[in-house]
C-alpha cells in the first residue's frame, strides 16, 4: 500500500464583452426564446460513440498536432493526443459518471485547505476580514481534530458583512465522523501550499460548498486574473515556439474555463426570491463565444487526465482509508475503474504526450521558470478576497500543481517514468480538478452548440436597427424563464 504524503514546505479589465437588448424584445422574444432552447436541448448534441472507429487510428500512432484544425471542435485536440469526438465521447459515458460517484466518496469529499487570506502581493484590499469573522475563530477544543467528531459550524448571520454581504459566498465548515489517516512528508515544487497544521488549517466537505456563482467580481477578481496572465502566464502570441509557456498560459486558460462554466450553469438568477439556475448568456460571454477558450479546457482536461492515468500504479496501489470499510473499497473501485477502463485506453490511450516538453539545452533552466511562474499562481489563491472562490481556486491550482508533479517531476530525485510520492490532499485536489473539467467539457459538448446558435440569433437580431433606442442588459431576466 501507498501512503499518502503531507508536506512540510517552509512558506516562503479588460473590456467586458457586454452586449445590449432592446427592451421591446425582450418582451417580444423571450418565449420564442425559452421554446427554441428547448427543442434545441431535445436534440441532445452529445456526440455519438465512436470509440471502436478510433482505436485503430488512435492507438497505432500518437499525431500530437501543433496546428488547431480549421472545424470548430472537431479533429485532434491541439498539442494532445485525442480528438474532441473521442473526448466527448468517453467523458459521458466513462469518465463523468465514474468521477461523480468518486468525489461524493468519504476520502475525496473532504480537503483541507487554509482559508483565510495572506495575500502575499499587495495589502489587504478592504475585502479580506475572513479570518476575523470566519469559523476559524473557534475555541482550541474544537481544534485541530475536526475529522474524529461531528462538527457544526457556520457563519452566525450577523457575520455575514464579512462576506461582503454575500452569504452564498461563505464556506459550509459541517463536517461528519469520518477521519483520515496515512501520512507521510513530501514537497511539491510547483506549488506554494504551506500544509503545516498549525491549527490554521480547516477541513471543508466539498459537497457542501459546490463550485458556482457567489457574487464576487469587480476589480478585486480581476486583479487577480490580471496578476495570473499578466505577470505569471502571458498569452503566447501565434508563432510562438516556446511550447512550455504555452502549455501553461493553456492550462490557466482552460481553468478559467471551466471556472465560468460553473458559475454560469448555477447562477443565482434572482436574489428576491434565491433563485438559481443557469444564465446561458453569461455562459457564452465568458467562454463559448471564444473557440480558444473552449480548446483550453479540452487541452486542461487531457493534460489532467493523463496525469491520472500516468500516476496510475501508485493511485491504484494508494490507501483511501477513512474508517469505513464500505466506502472505501468502494474508492478503491472506482479508481480502478477510472485509471484502467478499456474505453478511455482505446479511445485516448495517450491524452497528452509530455515527454516532448523540457528538450533542449534550455529545458531545465525553462522548467525553473515556468515552476517559478505557477508556483506564483498558487499563492495569488490567498489573495482572492471570496472564501469560497478561494476554496475552489486553492483546490483546483493544488490539481494542475499535482499533474504538473506527476508529468513533469522530478528533482532529480524520481525517474521520470515514476510516479512522484503524492500527499493525500493533492490526490484528492487532483480527482475533484477532473472532475470539474469533466463537468465542463460535458457542459461545453451537449449544450454548447444550442446556446451558441440562441445567442448567435440573438445578437444578429438586436444589430438591427428597427427595435429603438432603448438597450438595456437583459440576459438574466430572460433565462430566468428557461
Ligand atoms: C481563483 C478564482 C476563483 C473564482 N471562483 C469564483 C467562483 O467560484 N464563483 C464566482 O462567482 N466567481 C468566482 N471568481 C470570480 C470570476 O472568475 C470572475 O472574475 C468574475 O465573475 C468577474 O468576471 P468578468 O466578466 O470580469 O471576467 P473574468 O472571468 O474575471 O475574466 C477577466 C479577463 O480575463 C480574460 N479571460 C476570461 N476568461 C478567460 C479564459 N478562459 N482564458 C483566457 N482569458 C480569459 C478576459 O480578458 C476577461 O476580461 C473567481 C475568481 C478567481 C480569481
């Protein structure tokens, strides 16, 4: 058996694409609108299985290709190994159901996670009084066993100022009686997670806390995103031969991605009455108006995924022990199931050829640098001023920190071929980071293709110039009827 590793590491707007509506047509074409999404859902775009098609023209030769194909979403991922039909494919039949189950399980639901902010880049912005308010106030006795006992715990109301107003920003600390063991001390040199357990650490349940919209924006988060691309993961310009850099800007790209997707597919549509759904239009300003953004999140997922499956002797060998016997053979199951299904080897038997990144003389000196940027990256995740968002980044940047361990480790102490030691809570970012994308790219495939042909309508008819002068933005209001 593995045991999993715990890290003892020293701490060391752009224009927004907005688009207006004429109030009389909104009125007008609101239930044209709604019945057209419906039929257009109806179709069910999920393309169909084409796994035993591919398996000759996959397996025999990896055609990583460096050019993207001329037809939106079709052919070879860029830089990877499988093609968008396959992906498609094998993440809704496979993938995506297996990964589901997988992170409701007692050792994938929970990660540990320092959430109050010390922003290490510039000083508190006025919006980070977490730690005054938050639950980590606790008395001693309550800390730091929060595993071996129940454990209840959320914001009083009158704290919720320190969410800015914002309770759906707040993070749910319940806990249940499940505990964890196996620990052993490791490092990772792409991240910058201080994992002491000095008692300033918190065991969330992720079920209770999804991903999704909690109101923060403005110039606070865009700060953030600007630090990200600007200082740390600049977008490579086209001819740019540096695949490196490009891997990672893609890989931020690709989270971004899938971050917007997930705040728009469970969007608080109406604050009065809390009423949640998904707000298509925010979803196609923010991703699927971009092709390169959609590519980025294939890219994010494949580069995931073949960390997975690269890291998949020692993930099956690991111990998912939490104290139930049930539960954790089941674990045990479903990560067999995920790292050796035939399907996902037939269909994407290499999702992402790293073994061509790092060559030449510079390699090494690249690799120090590009560390060096993400690892920047990792800590700008204290900076962000929404406890939950800080929870979801966190995680997922401890994910892609943990693919890039596995693909790209090592020290010099691993063989490259070897799975590097994992810690139990970058195994557990890493599945519920694929899990993410996989709900992403799910997303992106079945309803990708009906909301771009609504909104594309949409916009070609608000151009013309009979619906008046009067715009206003009205996207929310009319997918509330959807
Ligand atoms: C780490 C992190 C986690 C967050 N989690 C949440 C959350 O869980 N819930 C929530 O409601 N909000 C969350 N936010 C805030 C959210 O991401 C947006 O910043 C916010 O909704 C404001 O969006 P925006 O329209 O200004 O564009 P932003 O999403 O802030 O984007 C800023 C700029 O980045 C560029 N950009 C956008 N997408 C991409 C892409 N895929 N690839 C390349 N460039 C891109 C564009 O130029 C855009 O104008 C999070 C922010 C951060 C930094």
């Amino acid at each position: 058996m593995v045991k999993f590793t715990k890290s003892f590491k020293p701490k060391q707007e752009n224009g927004k694409e907005r688009r207006k509506w004429s109030s009389w047509w909104l009125i007008g074409a609101s239930a044209a609108v709604v019945l057209a999404v419906i039929a257009a859902g109806a179709v069910s775009p999920m393309a169909a299985s084409k796994i035993g098609s591919l398996v000759s023209s996959n397996y025999k030769s990896c055609q990583c290709s460096s050019a993207q194909d001329t037809g939106k979403y079709k052919g070879i991922i860029e830089d990877c190994c499988c093609d968008y039909e396959s992906v498609d494919s094998v993440n809704g039949e496979v993938l995506h159901p297996l990964l589901q189950e997988l992170v409701t399980t007692p050792f994938f639901r929970y990660f540990k996670v320092k959430l109050w902010c010390d922003c290490p880049f510039w000083p508190d912005d006025g919006m980070c009084r977490l730690r005054d308010c938050s639950v980590c106030e606790c008395p001693e006795n309550e800390f730091p066993e929060p595993f071996k006992k129940p454990f209840h715990r959320g914001l009083p109301a009158d704290d919720l100022v320190c969410q800015e107003g914002k309770p759906q920003a707040a993070v749910d600390r319940t806990l249940d009686s499940r505990a964890f063991r196996g620990w052993i001390v490791t490092d990772n040199p792409w991240t910058n997670d201080d994992e002491t357990d000095n008692g300033e650490l918190t065991y969330v349940n992720l079920l209770l806390n999804p991903e999704r919209y909690t109101g923060y924006a403005g110039p606070s988060a865009r700060r953030i995103w600007d630090a990200i691309y600007s200082e740390n993961c600049p977008k490579y310009a086209s001819g740019e031969i540096c695949q490196e850099k490009k891997v990672l800007y893609k890989l931020i790209s690709g989270l971004h991605s899938s971050i917007s997707i997930h705040i728009a597919a469970d969007y608080l549509l109406d604050e009065s009455t809390n009423k949640w759904g998904q707000n298509l239009e925010l979803m196609y300003d923010r991703v699927l108006r971009y092709p390169d953004r959609v590519r980025n999140l294939y890219f994010t997922f494949l580069f995931v995924l073949r960390a997975m499956t690269k890291a998949a002797d020692y993930l099956e060998q690991a111990e998912y022990d939490t104290g139930n016997n049930t539960e954790d053979l089941k674990t045990q199951s479903l990560v067999r199931q995920l790292l050796y299904n035939p399907k996902l080897q037939a269909a994407c038997p290499l999702p992402f050829d790293e073994a061509k990144l790092w060559q030449g003389q510079s390699g090494p000196e690249l690799k120090q640098q590009i560390q060096k940027q993400f690892r920047n990256i990792s800590a700008l995740m204290d900076c962000v001023s929404c406890e939950k968002c800080r929870l979801w980044g966190k995680l997922q940047v401890l994910g892609l920190g943990t693919a890039l361990k596995i693909l790209f480790s090592v020290d010099g102490q691993n063989q490259p071929s070897e799975s590097p030691q994992l810690q139990r809570n970058e195994v557990i970012a890493l599945v519920n980071l694929l899990n993410r994308l996989s709900e992403s790219v799910k997303y992106v495939s079945e309803q990708g293709p009906s909301i771009e042909k609504i909104m594309s309508k949409q916009i070609s008819d608000s151009s013309e110039p009979k619906h008046g002068s009067t715009w206003k933005r009205a996207g929310e209001s009319l997918f509330q009827l959807w």
